[in-house]
C-alpha cells in the first residue's frame, strides 16, 4: 500500500519529461535502449501501483487509452522468435482500439513482447506489446506521444476527496465518484487548491510547464 503518492507521482512526471526529451533522439545505443526499457517498465509499475491504493481518480481509472492492434498471423509465440514480429502479426491490418488504463499497465508489466519501434530516420515512434496471455491473439502499438500524456495526466492527478461503498463482493472499500482532484483543479481553473498544488504550479514554473 501506498501511504503518501506525490513522491510516486514526481518519478512518474520526471519519466515522461525524460521520454519527451528523447522525440529527436535519433542515436541508440545499447545502455540509451536499456534505460529506456527500464523508463516505460517503472512507469506503468507507478501507474498500477497507484491504481492499486486507490490514490487516482476514476478519471484516470477510466481514461481510454487510444492503441493500434495488430492480429496474429496464426503462428505460435514462444521464447525463440518473439522478436520477429513482422513474422507472427499482420502489420497491414491494423485497428484502432481503446482499452482502459489497467489493462494496459498490465500488459505491460507483464510483458511478454515489449519492443520499442522507431521510424526511417530512426526517431521513436512508440512501443509494441502484449501479454503471455494476449501474445497469440494480437500485439498492441501506444505511440510516444500518447505515453507521454498519459503519465503526465496520473502524475497531476492528486485525489483529494472520494466517494466510496464497501463492496461484499471484494470486501473491501471501492471508489464510487471523484469529489475532488487537483488535475481538474489545474486544468479547469489554472489556480491552486491545496499545498499539493501550490507546490506542483511552484515546481512546473521552475521546470517548464508540462503539456497536458
């Protein structure tokens, strides 16, 4: 359990500020590729984590994250040639979708292909993925952008006041309506509702403000 988030939320922020400097990076050596497995890994290891001690709103719960889908081409995934994915997905036939966010930090943490997938002029593009589960059903596409949006949405989403109800079901507390959050705070009105707030208006003055 989390006990106090804004220092799980500023590693998250320094994240996507970190992959937002590498848009124009067009060299890759092996520890540059390293580091940045090891970003998007931590990354959404944050976002579920914070999911998971019910420190975001259901706004970012149920944020729909855009992704491209790729089928399997019928061929068996397995440990020797997970890399050749022009061999196992059909790249023609790809599809829009919107999962939600869990969904995707899972098939992420659990990764069984995670590639980073780069352009002609080898620039970033985004990241394929999929599960152990998924693997021999579809392989998922999130481009650098929208990763990027994304955690710095969680990362300015600082729950303040919930609604909840204890669920039989789960025996436990579930979130059933967002009462207060600081990222409506920022975006809606642009002014401070808490020392939290204060705080991030004071940090992204220093720093640049981040493009939500």
């Amino acid at each position: 359990m989390i006990w106090e988030s804004y220092y799980w939320r500023l590693e998250l922020y320094k994240i996507a500020k970190n992959l937002q400097a590498r848009k124009k990076q067009c060299r890759w050596p092996e520890r540059a590729l390293v580091n940045l497995e090891k970003a998007v890994f931590i990354g959404f290891y944050i976002v579920r984590k914070l999911i998971e001690a019910n420190k975001l709103s259901l706004t970012s719960k149920k944020r729909p994250i855009e992704l491209i889908s790729y089928p399997s081409l019928g061929e068996i995934v397995h440990s020797r040639n997970w890399h050749k994915l022009h061999e196992l997905y059909d790249w023609r036939n790809g599809s829009n979708q919107t999962k939600d966010l869990m969904f995707v930090c899972n098939q992420i943490v659990h990764s069984y292909i995670f590639m980073p997938i780069f352009s002609s002029t080898n620039k970033l593009k985004g990241f394929a993925f999929c599960s152990d589960r998924e693997r021999n059903n579809m392989l998922f596409f999130i481009a650098l952008n929208k990763l990027i949006q994304l955690f710095l949405f969680v990362s300015h989403d600082y729950l303040t006041a919930s609604s909840t109800i204890f669920c039989a079901k789960t025996k436990d507390w579930e979130e059933t309506m967002d009462l207060k959050n600081i990222q409506s705070c920022f975006l809606n009105t642009g002014r401070p509702c808490s020392d939290k707030c204060r705080f991030w208006g004071l940090y992204e003055a220093s720093q640049g403000q981040p493009q939500v």
